[in-house]
C-alpha cells in the first residue's frame, strides 16, 4: 500500500485534513480567537436578492474541522481564511461522524446599491 493509503486506514479524516487543510481562525462571539491549522473548505455557492438597500450578494460555504481543534463552536462565530484574508459568520454547525464538526458559514456584501443616483434606484423606480 501507498503512504497515503496506509495514513487514510490509520486516522481518514485527520489524514485528509493534513493534505487539504488550510489554516483559519474561528472566534466566537464575545471570545478568543482560537487557530486551526487544517480546517477543510467545501464548495461555495452564491445567491443574489434585491432589497432596500440595494442589491446584496450572499456567498454560502462549509468548513470541517476537528472537533478537538473547536470543542464548542457557536452560532455567529467569525470564521477567518487566512488564504483569502476574508471572514465568514457562523449560520449554523453540526456534528459529523469521525470527531469532526461542519460549519456552515455566509458572507454577505452589497453588489449594487439602491441609493438615489445608482442604476438599481433607477430601475426600481420605473417599476413603483
């Protein structure tokens, strides 16, 4: 068998987040920031609303981390990838199998804004 191989039998789900791991950090609200060196991204998805603010861009990710790493992790945490240098917030987190935990995190920011004198504004107005 392969070194990868015989590591995946041995511990699966540490061993895959020591090859694609990537470091982060997570901070809970109202805490400490606490490093994880192997957290594993899933893929992202994007959605798009219109509101009064303007058009607002939703961007949906899933991170898997130890549970070891994150004993508790909660709702509305900060979740920083340090490849990206962006922050995600905690939506939701459940438990997986293995000791490993998923967080469920969004980012959010205005595409277009709604203001008097931007194309969106213009266009709703036609409308109302």
């Amino acid at each position: 068998m392969s070194d990868f191989s015989d590591a995946f039998e041995a511990g699966p789900q540490e061993h895959l987040q020591s090859v694609f791991g990537e470091a982060i950090t997570v901070t809970p609200p109202g805490g400490s920031a606490v490093s994880i060196a192997d957290a594993i991204w899933g893929d992202e998805t994007s959605d798009q609303r219109v509101g009064a603010d303007g058009e607002v861009s939703y961007r949906q990710v899933s991170v898997q981390v130890n549970t070891d790493d994150v004993a508790s992790p909660e709702r509305l945490s900060v979740v920083i990838r340090f490849s990206t240098g962006e922050s995600w917030t905690v939506t939701d987190v459940a438990p997986l199998e293995g000791g490993a935990t998923m967080l469920l995190c969004i980012r959010s920011s205005v595409a277009e804004k709604a203001g008097k004198g931007y194309r969106l504004h213009r266009r709703q107005s036609r409308y109302a």
